[in-house]
C-alpha cells in the first residue's frame, strides 16, 4: 500500500497544484465554461477560490455526466453515448455528499486508488516487485492522468477492467464476469474484456495447472495444436457472457424506455466520429501531423495547413502531432508487449487500440487517443519492464509529471486536450 498511496497523492498534488494555478494565472479560455457548461454545472460554489479547486477536476465532459445524473437523459440530447453506471453511482452518493460535483470527484478518486492498488496486485502475479511498483507510478504520472481523478469514467473504468483481469487470473469467474459487466456498463469499451477474460480461461496463465489430459498437453503441442485450448470448458465459463450481458441490457433499457435501443452508438455522430478502417485513421492522422509540422514553422498566419478547431491554428497544429506521438507508443507497446506480456494482455491492448482508431473524430483523427489510451495499462506494464532494465524509471516519470503538469493547465482552464 505505500507505493500506491505515495503515486496516488503525489500525483493528485500535481493535479490540483497546476490545475488551481493555470485558472489564477492564465485565465479561463474565451467562451470556455459559458459555452460548454451554461448551467454552471462544474462551478457550483459561491467562492472562487472553490470553484478554481475544482476545475481540474470538472471540465468538458463531466458536463454530460453531471446533467445525466442531475437531470436524467430524457432531458440532455445526445448523452445516451454516455454510459450509466458513473452517473448513476453520482446521483446516489450526491445523497450524502449534497453536490452532484464533490460525488463525481470522490468517486474518481476513490476508483483511483483502487485501481492502482489492484494493478500492482495483477502485475505481480507474473513480474516483479519492481516491474509492479513502476507500472502503478507510471499509471499515477501519465500525462494524461488528471482524467483519472476528474468527472470522467477513465478510472471507474480502470479500476473495473483490472479488476476483472485480476479475478480471472485467479480463476474467480463469477466474480471475473460482475466486474467485466460493471465495465461494459461504464463505457464502450468494456466488451474488449470478453477478449482477455476468454484467452485466460482457455490458454492461461491460471493460478492452478488444471490442463487438458496428455493427448493434448505439451508434447502434441507441435504445428496447429499450439492453438488448441490448454484447459478444459466448464460451466463457470458462462460467468464471462455477463459482459455482453450488461451492454445488452443497457442498450434493451434505452429501446424500451426511448425507443432508440442503438442511440449510444448513433449519437455518436453529434461528435462528428464516423466509423472506418483504423489504418485509415493511421494514415489521416498521420498526413494532419506533417501539415501540423508546416503549420509550427510557418506560424499562426494563413494559409492554414490544419483544421481550425482549437483555439487557434497554432494550437491544433500541436495537437496534430503529439496526439500521433501517442500513437506511436501505443503501437510500440503493442508490438513489443507481444514478447514479454502474457497473450491475453496483448489481445486486450489490440482490442481497445483497434476501437479507438475505428471511430475517430472527422477534424481530428485521433482526437481523445491519449485518454483510451490511459487505460489500456497492459501499455504501461510493458513501459515499466523497458524503463527498469535501463534504469530510466526517475527521468521518464519526472518527465511525465511535468506533461502532466502542462496538460492540465491546459484542461483546467477549459483549453481542448484530450
């Protein structure tokens, strides 16, 4: 517990520290909170000083989720692409803490701290205290980890999916499927889980050796038979339908009591996201970040290279191209994990990745990619294994910290990131 309440508060000091003094001292951006949040939603308090605490904990999409929990989605257009389980848990603990706003916040954090806590619990199954200890740091660190604490279901969702991984790597199935359903109920993603959660059961790594008879043990292992299962089918594997279970029934919810069974995935346009080949959202993106580069060297004067969603072009000529720098590591961590992380990590990873490239955003290909990427953390155990071989872990993570910084200065004062 000491490595994770060390990540976890030390990295929620940087959070709060940077977020608190980007809103004093650069200023909330033109048009930021009036135009996205009219209903003052994620500044509630009367002082200034609470309001400016709490920006780095509420901004852009927090929004969606406080309406959803305030209001319901009957009353908010378009928010049935937002999942229920996070608004729903706001609006019961907002019973007891009186603000939809302090219910969000202390609902992240506490998914938060137990995310970190079951991650290093999962790593060392299989690595080392080491491997174990820098993984959580770097989960804690990440540039874009102020999510992680914010009104936002990237560590709800965290803390489920490692949760759900965990309990199947111990061969709790039951418990594998209500965490794996939780997850799917949390966002979109959470059907990946099946993925993983399948591969372990079938192929292992299992706490306990209960293999398939000799005919089909290692020695027949040769040529095709590497694909045959290693452990026998039995009924606790239907735990695992539990997953698409969930998705099911929220999706039967909507048809009923709306009569848009598929608004999550139609809604879904009101973003301009499209459904395509993720490769085409490799190569778009790839294409924006060069015009991205023109556009640094040239300055914020016209011709524009890059489409002007930001706030200014300069601006989302930047974000061209760090949001392909996090594509690259996605696809290094992919690629390299497929050696030294168990294959039910690497089809989890593959699986997320693939998702976030098949719906991008039609301005910005790879806009939100950092934030799924966060968490992914098959990604940052890998990370964690290459930085310790070469004794980086103290600059990668000081660096990080610093971006961590940056970014949510940058979200604190309602300036796109994502």
């Amino acid at each position: 517990m000491r490595t994770v309440w060390r990540a976890f508060w030390s990295s929620r000091l940087v959070v709060v520290f940077a977020g608190v003094a980007g809103v004093i001292q650069v200023g909330i951006a033109n048009g930021g909170s009036g135009a996205y949040d009219p209903g003052g939603l994620t500044a509630p308090f009367g002082s200034y000083l609470a309001n400016a605490i709490a920006a780095p904990f509420a901004r852009w999409d927090s929004v969606w989720y406080l309406r959803i929990a305030k209001f319901g989605y009957a009353a908010t257009p378009h928010s049935k692409a937002f999942f229920p389980l996070y608004p729903w848990l706001i609006r019961v603990v907002a019973v007891l803490t009186r603000s939809d706003l302090v219910a969000g916040v202390l609902i992240s954090l506490a998914a938060f701290a137990m995310a970190l806590w079951l991650l290093q619990l999962l790593v060392r199954l299989d690595f080392s205290e080491e491997v174990a200890r820098v993984t959580v740091m770097l989960i804690a660190f990440c540039p874009m980890a102020m999510f992680l604490s914010a009104i936002y279901t990237e560590a709800l969702f965290l803390a489920l999916s490692v949760a759900s991984i965990y309990a199947a790597r111990r061969e709790r199935w039951l418990a594998a499927g209500v965490f794996g359903g939780l997850a799917a109920l949390s966002r979109n993603g959470g059907i990946a889980l099946l993925l993983p959660l399948a591969i372990l059961y079938m192929y292992g790594p299992r706490e306990r050796d209960r293999a398939l008879p000799s005919r089909w043990g290692a020695e027949a292992r040769i040529g095709w038979r590497r694909l045959l299962p290693r452990y026998r089918l039995a009924p606790e594997a239907a735990w695992m339908l539990l997953i698409p279970a969930a998705l099911g029934a929220y999706l039967a919810y909507l048809g009923i009591r709306y009569g848009r069974a598929l608004a999550p995935f139609q809604s879904e346009t009101y973003w301009f996201r499209h459904s395509t080949f993720p490769l085409t959202t490799v190569w778009d993106s790839a294409k924006q970040a060069w015009n991205g580069v023109r556009q640094l060297f040239q300055g914020p004067n016209p011709p524009y290279h890059v489409p002007l969603y930001a706030q200014s072009a300069i601006s989302a000529a930047f974000q061209d191209v760090y949001l392909l720098g996090f594509l690259v590591f996605g696809v290094v961590a992919l690629i390299a994990g497929l050696r030294r992380l168990p294959a039910a990590y690497s089809a989890y990873s593959f699986a997320m990745l693939v998702l976030a490239l098949a719906d991008p955003v039609s301005l910005q290909p790879l806009a939100s990619l950092p934030r799924y990427e966060l968490v992914i953390f098959p990604m940052f155990i890998w990370l964690a294994q290459a930085i310790s071989r070469r004794n980086l872990t103290v600059p990668v993570i000081g660096a990080s910290a610093v971006m961590l910084g940056l970014f949510t200065v940058e979200f604190a004062t309602w300036r796109w990131v994502a």
